[in-house]
C-alpha cells in the first residue's frame, strides 16, 4: 500500500486548492459556487483524513529515513505540522459549522484565518511527504494495531 501516501497527499493538496477557489468565489460574490467549492475542500480533506488515519492504525507510520544529523530538524518540523494541521482541522469544522448555522459575521472572520491555516498545513504536509517518501528513503513502519497488542 506504499501508494496511499501519495493518494492522503494528493487529497490535502486538493482540499487546499478548493479553498484558494473557494476564497475567489467569494470575493465574486458567487455565494452558491464558494459554498459548493468550500464543501468539496472539506470532503477532499475528511477523505485525506480517512486514508491517513486507516494507514496510521493498519499499516503505520513511516519513520523518518534520512541522514540521523537531520532527524531532529524533521521532528521538530513534524511536530509543527501536526500542530497546524490539528488547529487548522478544528477552525476548518467550526468555520463550516458557522456557515451552515447560518452565522455569516462569525463565519467571516474565522474564514480567512482558517483558509491561511489550512494552506499551511497543505504545504508543510506535502514536505512531509517529499521527506519521507521523495528525499530520503522511508523508515521503518510499524503497525498501531502491532504495537498495542504486542504482535
């Protein structure tokens, strides 16, 4: 399954260029396609977050590969980008949650910052990617499922 990286990477881009569409449409003043397009960044982006997670807990995570001197670099940049993916991932619900409950002030202030989160995220996930699996060789991956149950 060495492909659903590329697949989780493909979908994060995806959801990351239909936001930037989203927020053109918007300034148009199409309310009608900025919803439809911000409602397919976020499926684009549940659908990068099925695979990742299915992965994470069937087949695992894919350590970091490259020279041991720049290990440490990667941890810290990985665990920033967790850090912005998780935040961006929460703004991105409530921001979606305002906009269907019909509270547009709230939705207008939040989208934007959570658009610029989100294009962080997006970018800093693809060079996760190109670390782990263009760069530098993968490391080894372990299961979650093995380690809990010792297998």
């Amino acid at each position: 399954m060495e492909i659903l990286p590329t697949i989780s990477t493909f979908f994060i881009v995806l959801s990351a260029i239909l936001v930037a569409i989203g927020w053109r449409l918007i300034v148009k003043k199409q309310y009608k396609a900025h919803k439809k397009t911000m409602v397919a960044a976020a499926i684009s982006a549940l659908c990068f977050f099925i695979i990742y997670i299915s992965r994470t807990i069937f087949i695992g995570n894919t350590s970091f590969g490259g020279p041991e001197d720049l290990k440490i670099y990667y941890t810290v940049f990985l665990i920033f980008h967790i850090t912005l993916a998780t935040t961006g991932a929460i703004f991105g619900v409530v921001t979606l949650v305002l906009a269907f409950k019909r509270n547009i002030k709230k939705h207008q202030k939040i989208g934007p910052v959570t658009s610029v989160l989100w294009f962080f995220t997006a970018i800093t996930g693809v060079a996760v990617y190109l670390l782990l699996y263009v760069f530098y060789e993968g490391g080894e991956t372990t299961s979650l499922l093995k380690a809990i149950l010792g297998t």
